[in-house]
C-alpha cells in the first residue's frame, strides 16, 4: 500500500515491514471508517431533500446553510437522549443485535474496490465474502426483534428475515451471470473485465450487454434486502409501527439507521461495479481517463443509484406483503435462473466468434 513508505520514513526507516503494512492497513481503515460514517450523515440529507423536492417542499432548511448541518444535529440528539430498555427484554442480545448490525455493515465494505488499487483486502473470492456477510445480516434483525420482549418486533423481525432471505437468493443468482461474464470472483477483476478498447468506454459496461435485466433485478431486490420503499413491510406504519426496533432509542438506534444506510450505500456501490464498470471512465480520452479521477467516477455512480433509490421512495406505494414474496419467488427467482443458463450458453458458445 502507499502509506507503508510513509509510516517507514515516519519511523526513521527503522520499521519493520510487518509493523509498517499493519499501521498502514489500520489507518486505511480507519480512514474508510470516518468517510463511510460521513457519508451517511450527507446521504440522509441528500435523501430527505430528494423526497422534499418531489413532494413540492423545502425540506431541511434551518440547521446550518441551506439545512446541510440538519444531520448532524440529528446525531446529537441521539447521542444525548436518554437509552430506554424495556422490563422483559433479554439485556444481553437487546444490546448486541445493533452492534452485529453496525459491525456487519462496516465488514462488507472490506472488499469494495473504491479506485485501482484502492481496497482494504483484495480477495479473489470477494463474492463469496459478501454472500457471507449478506446472510450473516439476518441475525441481527432476529436478535433485535426476539430480544425486544414486544410482539410488534417479533412479528417485524419474521417478516424482515423472511423478505431478506427471499431476496438474496435473487440477488445472489444475477452475481452468478456477473461472474461469467468476468470469469472471475474478485471485484476488481470485474471492473477491469469491463475496460475495452476506444473511445466510447462505456459501451463495454455490463449494463450494455446481456445482463442489463439482471441490474433491473438486482437494483429491486436491493430495495428489499435494505428494507427500502414500497419493500418497506417490516415498519409499515399502520401496523407494525417502527419495525424490529420498535423498542430501540438513542444509540441503538442510530446504530441501526446507520447500518441501514450504510447497506444502502454499499449495493449502491456494489451495482456500480458489477454493471457500469466501477472506477472506470465512461469515455477513454484525457483528462476524463487519468487513474486520479478514478474515485471520482465511482462516486457519481453510487450517487446515481441512490437518486434512483430516493426517487422510488417518492413515487412508488408500498407493496402487499403477498405482493413482495411473489416477485421474489415466483418472478425474479425463475428469471434469474433462466437468465444463469443463458448466460452461460452465451460465455461458452456465441462469445468466442464475435
């Protein structure tokens, strides 16, 4: 990494190298921390002006200039108010489900390339280590709902494990046909196999091939594995009022909206670099193409995906608990499925001869 030569000429060039590269992974993670954390503060504006705008409002305008500072202050009053623990509630996992929640969220970004050679751990298998942590994510929904001593929980955290079960098997299918388009399950390796030859790079982008449905599904079943409009169901407010954590106030529960937001920002990330191509350039030409720029282009693209998230918040109604389980099972699994076949059928037979 590049901050080993600078903890090394830190230290008088005396360091060893084992001590340098772990004071440089720590810092890089750190770094993602604090930027990951902040990010979440201006995605929860962001989205709140979003949804002001379409609705013909203002929004958040009085906290700071033009409203920036409304999330901060937002963070504060969480910090500060008092941490209610309802009488029958299980101490012990009513306090670890929102940990699992946060840590889980700050895991799966370990493999998230943000720009060439910008990664906290380059795995080869950086697919099979999301589908591990995606799973893992349930249990703190359970936890929550189970330790909460409240029927309304309990039921929120059934349906919320059943809706995320539902969808990842979508979600892990459409990563299939991903990964044989790339011939690989390295994240970086993913973006590089979507860098081609000329001008108009885009054009080589996994979204302007066979798997342009398989993003549709994918950018769906993300609104429901996030709990995100109209897949809202967990806290519908006419029935199970705020969800899994009904019960949860102050810290814990801005644990948890951050963990929320945090998913929301890492598939927002994770489709940019499965269909548009990561860190890449649209167009191949200087200065549109300089590596430096690389962080910058994957940044418009999540904020792409999320303008997209927030617009069907706005616009979309809330689906039927029935309704959200049949587009799950019944039209994106078989879709998927079908679309793993063609795409292999693709891969081995027509590619090689065009």
């Amino acid at each position: 990494m590049a901050l080993i030569p600078f903890w090394t000429w830190l230290f008088g060039g005396h360091l060893p190298y084992a001590a340098a590269w772990f004071l440089s992974q720590a810092t890089f993670i750190l770094l993602i921390c604090i930027v990951l954390m902040l990010a979440v503060a201006a995605v929860i504006l962001a989205d709140r002006k979003i949804w002001a705008a379409v609705q013909l409002r203002r929004g958040p305008n009085v906290v700071g200039p033009f409203g920036l500072l409304q999330t901060i202050a937002d963070a504060f009053k969480f910090f500060f108010k008092e941490m209610i623990v309802p009488a029958g509630a299980n101490k012990v996992l009513f306090f670890l489900a929102p940990v699992i929640a946060v840590v889980l969220a700050f895991a799966s970004w370990a493999v998230i390339p943000l720009s060439a050679g910008w990664v906290i751990a380059n795995i080869n298998v950086g697919i099979l280590y999301l589908f591990a942590i995606s799973s893992l994510g349930v249990y703190g929904v359970i936890m929550a709902g189970w330790a909460s001593n409240s029927k309304y929980a309990f039921l929120s955290a059934l349906r919320g494990a059943a809706q995320m079960v539902s969808y990842e098997v979508s979600i892990g299918f459409v990563m299939i046909t991903v990964l044989l388009f790339a011939g690989t399950l390295n994240l970086s390796g993913i973006v590089h196999a979507q860098a081609g030859p000329g001008v108009l790079g885009f054009l080589h982008w996994n979204v302007f091939s066979l798997l342009f449905p398989m993003m549709v599904i994918f950018f769906v079943s993300s609104l429901a594995e996030t709990q995100r409009p109209p897949f809202d169901l967990l806290e519908a407010e006419s029935e199970l009022v705020a969800g899994f954590f009904v019960e949860y106030s102050s810290t814990p529960f801005l644990m948890f909206f951050l963990a929320e937001y945090m998913n929301i920002i890492m598939l927002c990330g994770l489709m940019s670099i499965l269909f548009l191509g990561g860190w890449l350039s649209p167009i191949n030409i200087w200065p549109f193409n300089i590596p430096a720029l690389g962080i910058l282009w994957f940044l418009l693209k999540i904020s792409l995906f999320f303008f997209m998230i927030a617009m069907v918040k706005a616009m979309v109604p809330r689906y039927r608990y029935d309704q959200l389980m049949r587009l799950g099972w019944k039209i994106f699994l078989p879709t998927s499925l079908i679309w793993v076949v063609l795409t292999a059928v693709w891969v081995v037979f027509a590619r090689p001869y065009l």
